[in-house]
C-alpha cells in the first residue's frame, strides 16, 4: 500500500553557499563501460513513498526523485564548469583552424560575432556566437544583443490550480522546470539513451532531435543513443549513434526514426541493458501507459543503486494526459483533422440530403474531435466518449439528424473513436479485447454509425440521403509537426533535459498551468476527461 510522507516547513529559503568548483577535463566520447555501482554504505533502498513537502498558507509541494535521495554522496558541479569545458574544446578547434588556414584568431573571445543579426560567415566563429547565446553569463563583457541566460531557483514551484478560493488553501504545486546552476552530472561521463514508444504523433522526431542537441550544445554531451522499436529494442535490438549532424533535418519527417513498438517492457532486462551499456540518462517518450513502464524503470534503477536519471517527455495524440496543459502533436492533429472535415462538409452540400461522417482519435477523451468541431464550424454533430448518446427515440441522434437535412439540407457528423462503444458492444455481442499496450481494442464506431444511418432513411423513400463516411486517422498522426508544435517539443525537450542535468529523475516534464513544471510519474499516468479538464468548451461544444 502505498505511504505518503509529508514534511512540514517553513518558507523556502534561497540557497547562498556557493558549490565547489569542479574543472572539467577535455571532452572525450563515453564507452560502454558499466556504470559504477555505489557502495552498500551509500546505497539507499528505495521507498514507495510521495515525496511531499508542506508550507504555509496550506502549500504542498508534490516533488520529483533525486539522484541524491539514493546516492547522497554524490558531487555537485556548477554549470559554468560546463562552459569552461566547451570554451577548452573551441579554443582547441579555433587553433587547429588558424593553424591549417592561416586565418587570424579574433582579437577577443569575449565579444564574439552575435548569432541573431547574422555577422557570421567562419563556422567556427559561429559555434562560439552559440555557444555565447546558451551561456552568457560568465562572459566579461557580455553583448547586449543577445538574450541573458538565467537559472531557475530551486525553491520555485508551479501551482496545479490557479483557480483558488480566497480562504482556501494554496494547494498542490509541482516543482519547475529548467536549467540549474548545480547540476550533477559531467559532460564527459553521460552516456544519454532515447526511445520512442507507443503509438505515432506529430512531433516525436522533434523532440528527438532537441533532446540531441540541447544535450550536445548546452552541455556538451558527447554520447547519445537511439534505442530502436520502443521497449523491445533494449534488449532486442542494437542502438544508433545519435549526433547533430545525423539528427539534422528529421524534424521534417513524420513518425519517427527510432521506430516505436506496443508493450514488451521486460523491466529486469531493460535496466540490466542500461547498466551493462553504461547509460546514466535514459529519455523516454510515450503516452500514459509509456509512463507507467518508465516508472517501473526507475523504481528499479534506484533498487540497484544506479547513477542513471530516468526521464518521462509525454506522447499521446488524444491529449489525454492528466494534469498537464497539453501534449505535444495535438494542435498539428487539429489541423489536419479539419481538411478532413472540409472534405466532408463538401461532399454533403454538393449532394442531395447529404451527410458528411468524419471519425477523428480519441479513445477517451475527445479533445481532437471537440477543438476541430469549434475551429471548423462547419460540424453539426460532434460525437465524444464523455457525452453519451442513443440513436432511436424522442431526442435520439437519428431524430437529430432527420430534423437537421429537413432544415439545411445537408449535415457532418464528427465523431471521436471511443464515442458509443457500450452501443456496438450490445448490438454485436462482442466480447472486450486489448492490445499489447493493455488498451481496449475500439470498434468502429464510423462505419457502424454510418451503417445505423443509412439503415434508418432505408425505411424512408422519400426521403433518400447521400452518406460519405472519412476516416483520416493514420493521415493525421502520421505527418510532420507544424510549427507550433515544433516550438512546444524544443521547450519539453530542453526542460527534460536540465531536469536530468540536476540530477531530478523519475518525472515527467510538461507545462502546468503555462508554466513548464517537474511531474512525478504516479500522477500523469490516469486518463483525463475532456468534460473535467476544460468544462467551459466542452459544454459550448454539447450544446
């Protein structure tokens, strides 16, 4: 059963004492050496308990695992250390360049040529402008072009309600997301995984390709792994080198380039792969039951002892993940949801008493199909598995539908996938399977509408109709993310990422509220009803 332990305190103070200074050697690319396991002194058995601390005013703060939960004799490194390493690395590559070319060396490295307005023209000039960009802070004379890094303070935290009474409590927060100046990790000693598991969605591609070079450009991470065909390709498969270069242009492609699987998590075999491989970060994208595994990963990780960071970055194309404001690949699935719909609505206008049915994902929840309805506003139906519904009789759908052609002459129908299972279950006897993800296997609630339908202007003569049924399903999770969506997997790829750098594991990091926040597995892992979640839009869409 599980415990919850709450510690109370007083406010948050800031922390002065400044860390020890670490010089880091010149970068070098990891082996596949086993992860050094840490004594039995120093090893901690890992506790099945929220990590809760209590404030004032009625503040709780549901915090994420640290590496130092475990291993509380690990080292603390200033991030600026990391500059200094990356700043070793381009002096060398600037002195072999003036040495081969013959090419003079700037007369300053503290005032380099500014990215933004575009004055560079030597590459290797161009990699210091970067390099200036990510790190401003510990140059002297900084330039006032470029936009200041900064660090999050470690006592910030994002509320989970903004909506609060002004007698209640502050309620539950969540810690925030982004870089930090004591990070727990050298450069040269990552040795960083990727796997994309779970169904296909705009955007994974992107965010492989930002947790790549977020690592290599912020950090200077040398050592990155794909693991191919999601959980399976842990054990099953070999991994491939992951660099900028090779990353380069992927975000122009759908699905994604590792490969991605359902099911096969063999725990055991997954983290006996992490440790013989050497890998101390491991970044996992999938949806909620992706998340569950990652956490069995993690829990097994700290059983060992391990030095390795698990990170959740969550996937699901339904936007059916708890808590968080949104996942990413949903606003290019909306866009393309609606070209469905076009079609649809052109097809029943150009016809007599045409009907227009349009079948969009959402296996419990209808955020696709209720955001395209409101933003298309050609839908005069729209289907969710959070409002029931029943065909025949007084205020039935088929009523509806009837009473719609009769005034307008033609109707759509968009209707999420999960909508009116209990009715094809009753109606064909069909018993309940799953897939290998555990998730029930939907029927198709399109065609069996479309079929009621026709069925029921068969018994009416005079009143013939034209039905033409879309299903753009695989069309819409299979193409490129757009560029919203683009932005939104840099920023989620990036806090993952400095999450990991900290040494914070076993999270899941996504905006709360607006603001990008650490969020521990156990709470992303129920599904979200659209009707909870957004009240205001679901009923302009019901009614």
């Amino acid at each position: 059963m599980e415990t919850v332990t709450v510690v109370v305190a007083p406010a948050p103070v800031a922390v002065t004492q400044q860390p020890p200074q670490h010089k880091l050697a010149e970068l070098k690319p990891s082996s596949f050496a086993g992860v050094p396991k840490s004594s039995p002194a120093t090893k901690a058995k890992p506790a099945k308990t929220k990590k809760l601390a209590g404030g004032c005013g009625g503040y709780v703060l549901e915090d994420v695992p640290h590496l130092t939960d475990y291993l509380p004799e690990l080292k603390v490194i200033n991030s600026s250390d990391c500059l200094d390493n990356q700043m070793d690395r381009f002096a060398h590559v600037l002195d072999s360049s003036s040495s081969s070319s013959g090419a003079e060396l700037p007369e300053s490295p503290t005032r380099p040529p500014c990215l933004l307005c575009r004055q560079v023209s030597n590459p290797t000039e161009s990699l210091l402008c970067r390099l200036r960009f990510f790190f401003p802070w510990n140059w002297n004379k900084p330039n006032p072009t470029v936009c200041r890094q900064y660090f999050v303070n470690p006592d910030d935290t994002v509320a989970k309600k903004i909506v609060v009474h002004k007698s209640g409590a502050r309620g539950t927060h969540f810690r925030r997301a982004g870089p930090r100046q004591r990070v727990y990790f050298q450069p040269d000693e990552v040795t960083a995984a990727i796997v994309t598991c779970g169904g296909l969605c705009p955007g994974l591609n992107t965010v492989i390709r930002e947790l790549v070079c977020g690592l290599h450009d912020m950090y200077g991470v040398a050592t990155v792994y794909g693991i191919e065909g999601g959980y399976k390709g842990f054990y099953a498969r070999n991994t491939v080198e992951l660099t900028p270069r090779s990353v380069n242009d992927i975000h122009k492609r759908g699905g994604t380039v590792l490969g991605t699987s359902r099911g096969g998590q063999d725990t055991a075999k997954i983290v006996d792969s992490i440790q013989d491989r050497g890998v101390n970060q491991v970044y996992i994208i999938g949806g909620d039951g992706t998340q569950k595994g990652a956490a069995s990963i993690h829990e097994e990780v700290q059983r060992r002892g391990l030095k390795c960071a698990v990170v959740g970055v969550p996937k699901t194309i339904d936007n059916d993940i708890a808590v968080i404001d949104k996942s990413f690949g949903f606003d290019t699935a909306v866009e393309e949801a609606q070209r469905a719909i076009n079609a649809a609505h052109v097809e029943a206008e150009s016809a007599e008493n045409g009907v227009g049915v349009v079948k969009l994902m959402g296996r419990n929840s209808g955020f696709i199909a209720m955001y395209a309805t409101l933003a298309s506003r050609d839908v005069d139906c729209c289907l969710i598995p959070e409002s029931p519904f029943y065909l025949d009789g007084r205020g039935g759908l088929l009523e509806f539908v009837e009473k719609r052609l009769r005034d307008n002459g033609h109707m759509v129908i968009v209707v999420a996938e999960g909508a009116g299972q209990d009715l094809i279950a009753k109606s064909m006897n069909f018993a309940d399977t799953h897939d290998a993800s555990g998730n029930k296997v939907l029927l198709d609630v399109g065609l069996w509408l479309s079929h009621k339908i026709k069925e029921h202007f068969k018994k009416k003569p005079s009143f013939p109709i034209t039905l033409k049924y879309i299903d753009p399903t695989y069309m819409i999770r299979a193409v490129p993310s757009n560029a919203s969506d683009n932005v939104y997997c840099t920023l989620l790829a990036h806090s993952a990422l400095h999450g990991a750098m900290a040494g914070y594991t076993g999270f899941t990091v996504a905006p709360v509220n607006g603001r990008h926040a650490y969020i521990p597995f156990y709470v992303c892992t129920g599904p979200l009803s659209l009707s909870f979640s957004n009240p205001s839009k679901f009923l302009l869409c019901v009614k």
